[in-house]
C-alpha cells in the first residue's frame, strides 16, 4: 500500500481567485470616473442648449434664469441622456461613462435592470430633485455620500433596487 505524497499537486481543477470575481462592487473612484466621463458628455450637448437660452450669459451677468427655462433645459437634458446612453443601459446598464472605467449597474442578483427602472427610477427622480433651488443640490448631495456605506449603494441605488459592479 502506498501512501499518498503531501506534497503532489491537487487533482481537482484549482482557480486563482481574482479582484474581478462577477459580484465585486465597483470601487469609489471607480464611480466617481464614470460620473465624471458622462459629465464631459453631457456638456457637449448642455454647452449649446446654455448658449441657446441665454445660460451662460445670466450667469456672468448675475441673472437667475426664470423658473420655465431651468425646467425646459432639465428635460431636454434628461432627454439627451435618454438618446446618448438609453441603448446601453438597456443592453447591460452601462452609461458611456460606466463602459469606460469598466463598469455596470446590476440588480441585487447581478443581472440586467429593467430599463424603465434605470430611467425612471435611478435616473429620473435624481433629475428631478435636483430641479429643486437650494434644497435639490443638498439632497443630491446627500445621494451621493451614501457611497461611503459599506455597501456602497446611493440612495437612489437604493430606490431602483441596484447596485453597481465591476465588468
């Protein structure tokens, strides 16, 4: 009888474990990159809507825009957002942005969200609250620091029920 050698290779298949495990969350700075990609999208249609309707004008000369023109440019705004990234949320809940620091949003089980839920939900009421002079900012804010949580879920994660990984 032969004894087995404790110092042989294993026999079962043995992977190395890796920081890109399908369930990792995304990292903060992770986050932050991918917000900061999609603003530098977003001014390339914001800078003409601004020129447009006298944004930057009112803003070095003092002037609060009227009430009308800060709800129109929100919506096209949002619009745009819907144009430029409702495709890839739609195909695997990445914004430009997400796509390129390498990215997703995910519902608590890893898969895809639906997409009414990312624009309505996650999207959508962020946009809207931050329509609100003064108070809109703070909870903006507020929504933003929740991702100093442990599990690193905004609030508005929170609301549509995801959470967002690393591809």
């Amino acid at each position: 009888m032969s004894t087995p050698n404790p110092y042989a290779p294993p026999k079962s298949h043995v992977a190395d474990v890796t920081d890109n495990a399908p369930d990792t969350l995304a990292g903060r700075w992770q986050r932050f990159g991918a917000v900061l990609l999609d603003a530098l999208v977003a001014v390339v249609w914001a800078v003409p809507l601004w020129l447009k309707f006298g944004v930057l004008n009112g803003i070095t000369s003092g002037q609060r825009q009227p009430l009308h023109t800060t709800i129109l440019l929100g919506v096209l705004g949002y619009l745009f957002f819907v144009l430029v990234n409702g495709y890839f949320l739609k195909k695997n809940g990445q914004t430009i942005g997400k796509k390129l620091v390498g990215i997703r949003i995910a519902t608590l089980d890893g898969g895809v969200p639906e997409l009414w839920k990312l624009l309505v939900l996650r999207y959508g009421l962020v946009s809207f609250v931050a329509l609100i002079p003064f108070i809109g900012a703070m909870l903006c804010l507020i929504d933003d620091l929740f991702i100093f949580k442990d599990d690193r879920r905004t609030v508005h994660d929170l609301i549509a029920g995801t959470k967002v990984l690393r591809v």
